[in-house]
C-alpha cells in the first residue's frame, strides 16, 4: 500500500525552499556565452548622457539603474532634474516626471523656458507682438515633447504602493525609458519612518531591473551646520538604504558662498570665476569608463533660459538634438527641430 503523504506531519517548505536554492547555484562557466555576448552588446548599444558635453567620459544613465538626486533646500534639485529630463528627451528616450510638490502645468512652464532659451516674462514679451511669439515657441515646445514626455497629476503625498504602480505602467504600456519621482519624502509615511524608506527604493529598483527603465529619485540632504559647506553623501536624510541600494548618487549644491561675496563685493569679488552649482557624483556602481568615476561637475546658471550651462558664457542649451548645439538644419525646422 502505497504511504500518504500529509502536509501535517512533512514540512514540505523546507524542501521547496532547498530545491529553489540548489536552481539558482550554477558554476560561473554557465554564464560563459552571456559574458561574450555582453562585448557585442557593448559596441552596439547607444548611450545616454547628462546634458553637458564635457561630461560623456564620466557618466552615461544605463537600463535597469536608479538614480538620487540629493540636496538642500533651495539648492535647485528640481530645476536640474526639469534639465536633465529635456536633454533625455532630446537624446530620444521617453519620460515621466511624478513632481508631488508642482503642479503638471508649473513643471511645463519651467521646462518651456529652459527649451525656449529665453525669460517669457521679460518686459520685450510684455506686448502683443511679444506675447505671440512666445505662444508659438509654446507651440514648439509641446510638439518636441509628443511621444516623449508624461506628467503624473497628483500633488501632496502619495501612497507608494500607487507610484510603484503608476512607475510600472509607464514602462509597460507607455515603453517609458525614465521615469523623475520628486520627491521621496512625498511617498513614504515621515522622514523616521525608515522601514518604509527602505522597503519603497528596494521595490523601485526592483523594477527599474525588472522593466530595464531607469529611475530617477529626488531626495532632501539634512540641514547643515552652514550651507556653505559641500555635502557627501552621509548628509542624505532617512535611512541609509536611500543611497545604499541606488546604483548613482548626485548631490546638488548651490554656491551660497559665491553668491554672497559678488553681492557684497561686485567686482572685486575672488569668487566670480567659481561655478555658480556643483553636480557630485557621490556614487556611481557601474562605471566602466577610464575617468573619475566620481566627478565633481562645475555649472553655472544662466538665469534668463533657467538652465545650467557647463562654462560661463556659453549661450543656452538646443534640446532638439544631442550635443546640444543648434545646428543650421535644425533652425530651419524650429528649436523643435521637428
């Protein structure tokens, strides 16, 4: 007769929990071929940047990652990332920008004037003439962002279980390549609720794996002891998951001190040569470069077009194509380049 066999008296988990382990122990030569065909995937695959061309040997967003951008208040977090998301663009990926603190038509408003280079609300566009021009440049700025660019509407804070969702629909039915959720904070129950922290960027990485997208996560730095010192990434606030987990970390930091002593001192200031921002690579798990992994990025800001430029002086950036300088061809089709 054959024995019955009861779930009461065998725990079968332990066997199933042994059996799913000895699968996933391989030797390292069944992961031979993979290893080869990543060399032909290397030489084919198309890489994407941050907006400055002096940056291309030191950083390219890879499929699969999550990005933080860490900083201050008040230090340009959000005006970075809002240029950062127009150069993806302009490089051919698709975005969405989840900003819980800024209504969709605010980020659209800031973004518009990045891409069109210029201040709408200067006094030569205060007349009907000027007003009609900015109106078409609007009119190209909605056409460059057509099948490239998403806004999730929702301000306040947010379940995360929703975002989680709301981050894998885009990658699913929208092919979305990047998805921007500004800010952490707005996601999880409160800046001591760690658990929860860590839970919501290990699901966020999950999926940035799972889906091959990449995630971007803006996040607050702790209040320092005086603002003009620079940050590492120690100063990142909540639980050291947040930048334990994510393959890159970039603090954002304003130089405060700068601005303070040209104001004080015009042009006898010692400071005007210095970069008006600074982009750290605080992290940066997968470089395969030859560079400094970890940059330190100097940007000044141009106040009219909002944008960071990588020298002082340059002229704003061209978002229709990447490098982002406008080209002949491309002013004959708009700052579309449509």
């Amino acid at each position: 007769m054959s024995q019955l066999l009861s779930p009461d008296e065998i725990d079968f988990s332990s066997y199933l929990e042994q059996t799913d382990a000895q699968a996933k122990v391989k030797p390292a030569a069944s992961w031979l071929e993979d290893l080869k065909e990543r060399l032909h995937f290397k030489e084919g695959e198309k890489k994407i940047y941050l907006p400055w061309d002096k940056t291309r040997d030191v950083f390219d967003f890879r499929k699969g990652e999550v990005t933080i951008w860490a900083g201050q208040n008040g230090h340009g977090k959000s005006m970075l990332t809002s240029q950062v998301v127009l150069s993806l663009m302009g490089q051919g990926q698709r975005v969405c920008v989840a900003s819980f603190e800024m209504k969709p038509v605010m980020t659209l408003q800031r973004m518009a004037r990045m891409f069109n280079g210029c201040n709408p609300f200067s006094p030569e566009f205060q007349q009907d003439e000027g007003i009609a021009a900015i109106k078409e440049l609007y009119e190209e700025f909605a056409a460059f962002t057509t099948d490239r660019l998403w806004l999730y509407d929702q301000q306040g804070t947010a379940d995360s279980s929703t975002v989680l969702g709301m981050v894998k629909y885009c990658a699913k039915e929208l092919g979305v390549n990047h998805v921007f959720v500004d800010n952490l904070a707005k996601c999880v129950k409160g800046e001591d609720d760690y658990n929860g922290q860590k839970a919501f960027v290990d699901e966020l990485t999950a999926c940035a794996r799972d889906h091959e997208i990449h995630v971007h996560i803006v996040h607050h730095l702790k209040k320092p002891s005086k603002e003009t010192n620079l940050p590492d990434k120690h100063d990142t606030k909540g639980s050291g998951a947040i930048t334990d987990q994510p393959d890159n970390l970039f603090l954002v930091w304003r130089n405060k001190d700068k601005e303070q002593d040209v104001k004080t001192k015009g042009t006898r200031s010692t400071k005007s040569s210095e970069p008006d921002q600074y982009l750290i690579c605080a992290k940066q798990r997968n470089y395969e470069g030859s560079q400094d992994d970890e940059p330190r990025i100097g940007l000044w800001f141009h106040r009219d077009s909002m944008q960071y430029l990588a020298n002082a002086g340059d002229a704003p950036m061209f978002f229709g194509n990447y490098p982002h300088f406008e080209t002949p061809s491309m002013q004959s089709k708009g700052r579309g380049g449509l």
